[in-house]
C-alpha cells in the first residue's frame, strides 16, 4: 500500500514537472528575453535613461563660453538737420549702403556655484532614471513570471477536473449498469448525476480562469501562449538567502525602490545648493568686436572691440530667494521621510515574501500527503462498493476528496516557484543575470 501511495504521488508530481523532453532551453527565459526587448515599458524608461543623460550634457554646456554674432546689410537713409548739414552746402539726406557685423563671447566666471549645482543635479536625475530603468525591468520580469505560471496553473487544473469528469462518469456508467440489472439503486445514479453536474461546473470554472489568464498572458507578452510548449520554471533557489534578515539586508541595499527614495533625498539636497546660489553675485567676462560701413550717417569703416568683467547682484527680490530656500529645505525633509517609508515597505515587502515562501513549502509537504491518503481511501471506498459494502455516494466523495487534493497540490506547487520570484524581486535581484537570460 505504501508502494501504491508512492506511485500516485509521483505521478502527480511528474505530471505537474511537465513534459520537458529532451528540450534545451526554458520556454519561460525565451519569452522573458523577447519580453524585455519590446515590452512598452521598458522601451520608454530606456528612453527615460537616454533622456536623463543629454540632461547632464545640457547642464555642463553653461561651464562653456557663449558666442554669438550678429550682422545685416542693406540700404539706409537718414533724414535729419545734422545729416543735412554733414552733407552740406547741399543739405541733402543721408543715404547709403550700410555693413554692419558684430561678435560678442561671454565666459561666465562665478554665479554661486549654480551650474556646478544644475549638473550635480542632472546627475542625479540620471541615476534616478538608471535606477526607475532597473526597478521597471525587474516588475516587468515579475509579471511575465507571474502569467506565465498561472497559465500553466490553469492548465493542469482543467486536466485534473477532467480526470475527475471522467471518473465520475465511468461511476456513473457502472451505476447505471446495476440498475438495468436490477442489482442497484436508482436514487445512486441520481447522486452520481449530481456530482457529475458539479464535476462539469469545476471544469467550465477552471477554463474560464484559464482564459483570462491568456488573456492577461497577451498583454504582457504580445501573443498568445504555445500552451502545450510551455514547461514548468525552475527557480534559482541557490539565489534564496538561507535566513529572513539576510534577504532584508540585501533588499535595504539593492531594492530599486530603496535606491531610487535614496537618490531622490540628494536631489532635495542639491536643490537647496541651487536656490542658495541665487543669494551671490553673478560676473560674467564679456568680449565683443563691432566692424561698421556706411552706418548711422557716418561714412567710412569703423572697428571697435572691448573685454570686460561685468556684474549683477540682486538685492532684494521681495523675499523670493528666502521662500524659495524654505520650500526647498521642507521639501528635503519631506523626501527623507518618504526614503524611511520606502524602507519600511521594502522590508515588509520581504517579510511577506519569505513568510509566503514558508507557507507554499509547508502547505506542499501536507498536501503531498493528504494526496496519498486520499487516494488510499478512494481505493478501499471502491473495492468495498466492488463488493456491494459501499453507498456510491460514499465513493464519489472519497473520489472528490483526491481531486480536491490534487488541486490544492497543484496550486501550492506552483505558488511555491512564484513565491520564490516574488522573494527575489523584494530583494532586487530578480534581474537578467540572475535568471540567466542573456543579457
């Protein structure tokens, strides 16, 4: 008996593995690869990332000098009494073909530090767009995860309620069999019937969740799922800390959440550097060059060029320079206590995440268990009906009992590899490297 217990329970095990073969690669690292090349939300946190960087470049380009030049041509008359005199004993305007061209370079020497502060701040934008690009791949990989194997989930339940389907209507068939020969009960293949209504309810349940799990499967990946090509993952367990503080020490320091808080604190730093910049002067070196023909009623060439140190300082601005000083040392405050909430949640994030880890192992353990025993009382419930000491209904249910634990089987099968993930994910290492995707 302890043999045929064995049995049963391999088989179900076996059968939930799934039908690898000889296959080579994981399905679920194909799909996860294409899903990180064309999911929408990755392209736009890339371009997010891309978007940051030219942030930084635009911010180093006030360290440069400014040049620009100016000029026109073109025809000007001037009609005034000191024209008219100029071009005496005539008295006639001004008229001529005027050139006039201008160069002008401006070198900013001090400002407050407000551009070295602007590109610390860009900066940091560009480590936070790193960051939000890093923490949108892992929950975009989570979730492909996450419908993949519930796909899969879906799919071996309708096989168990179909197996039980099928068991009931043989039962029902033998049943019926005794009536016609007068050997059984016809109130027995009413119940039969019952329980095959409600076997074929489970069934239709089943496929319908199954359904929408390729449904939400399509919107992740794009297409619909191979489902008879789809294997069952195996999860990095070596990647699973051997104690819960472990995984939250890691987490505190990798989780993307974490990080981006983090970084988001020195940026309401560094904001308070640019606001306090507006309290210093601002001196600029200034260069400039003039070449003038014909211009202003004065004939002949004119060349001039000047190099100065200039300076502005404001004063009094109504008192905008110390409001903006105040919002921003709120605002640093605030984001330091926004960063100790992040915390908080990560941690709890991977208390959850281990805990439900705990429970899918242990629930796995039992219900392989219950499987066995199930089946072994199914067993004998058919033997004694065999030999007319058993009610069907008696049967039926203890045929019920092993489905009912063939499908609480399953589904801890499969949220103890999702449990996995997810503890991954709290802990930020539930990237391409880790799982192994070519990246």
């Amino acid at each position: 008996m302890a043999t045929s217990r064995f049995t049963i329970c391999l088989t179900i095990a076996a059968t939930i593995v799934g039908m690898a073969g000889d296959a080579t690669a994981n399905p679920l690292e194909i799909e996860l690869t294409g899903l990180l090349n064309r999911h929408p939300q990755i392209k736009a946190a890339e371009k997010s990332l891309q978007s940051s960087r030219k942030g930084v470049d635009a911010a180093k380009a006030d360290f440069y000098p400014t040049v620009s030049v100016t000029g026109d041509a073109g025809y000007e008359n001037i009609d005034s009494p000191s024209a008219r005199s100029d071009n005496a004993p005539g008295g006639n305007a001004f008229g001529r073909t005027r050139n006039t061209a201008s160069l002008s370079v401006t070198q900013n020497i001090f400002n407050g530090y407000a551009t070295a502060s602007a590109v610390r701040t860009a900066r940091l934008n560009r480590e936070l767009a790193q960051i939000s690009f890093e923490g949108t791949r892992q929950n975009t990989i989570f979730e492909g995860i996450q419908v993949y194997i519930d796909v899969l989930r879906q799919r071996r339940l309708i096989e168990l309620a179909r197996e039980n389907e099928a068991t009931i209507q043989r039962q029902l068939n033998l049943e019926d069999e005794r009536v016609q020969r007068g050997s059984g009960v016809a109130v027995d293949v009413l119940q039969a019937k019952s329980r095959l209504q409600i076997a074929k309810e489970r069934r239709v349940n089943f496929e319908g969740a199954l359904e929408d799990a390729i449904s939400r499967y399509t919107q992740v990946f794009d297409h619909s799922p191979d489902v008879e090509a789809m294997l069952d993952p195996e999860p990095p367990i070596d990647l699973v800390p051997s104690e819960l503080s472990k995984s939250i020490d890691i987490a505190v320091i990798e989780n993307p959440a974490v990080g981006n808080s983090g970084t988001t604190v020195e940026v309401a730093r560094e904001r308070r550097r640019t606001v306090r910049a507006e309290l210093f002067p601002t001196v600029d070196l200034e260069g400039t060059y003039n070449y003038e023909k014909h211009n202003n009623a004065t004939l002949g060439t004119r060349r001039d060029y000047s190099l100065v140190l200039t300076s502005t300082w404001e004063l009094f601005s109504g008192f905008s320079t110390r409001a903006s000083m105040a919002q921003a040392a709120y605002d640093y405050h605030a984001s330091k206590d926004q960063h100790e909430y992040t915390v908080r949640k990560v941690i709890e994030q991977s208390k959850l995440a281990w805990q439900s880890l705990l429970t899918a192992r242990e629930r796995l353990e039992l219900l392989e268990n219950a499987v066995n025993i199930a089946s072994e009382v199914f067993e004998s419930r058919k033997k004694l009906r065999e030999a007319g000491k058993e009610t069907v209904i008696n049967v039926l249910d203890a045929e019920n009992e092993v489905n009912n634990a063939q499908i609480n089987y399953t589904s801890a099968f499969y949220d103890e590899r999702l449990a996995v993930y997810q503890l991954l994910l709290a802990m930020g290492r539930l990237d391409s490297k880790n799982l192994s995707l070519g990246f």
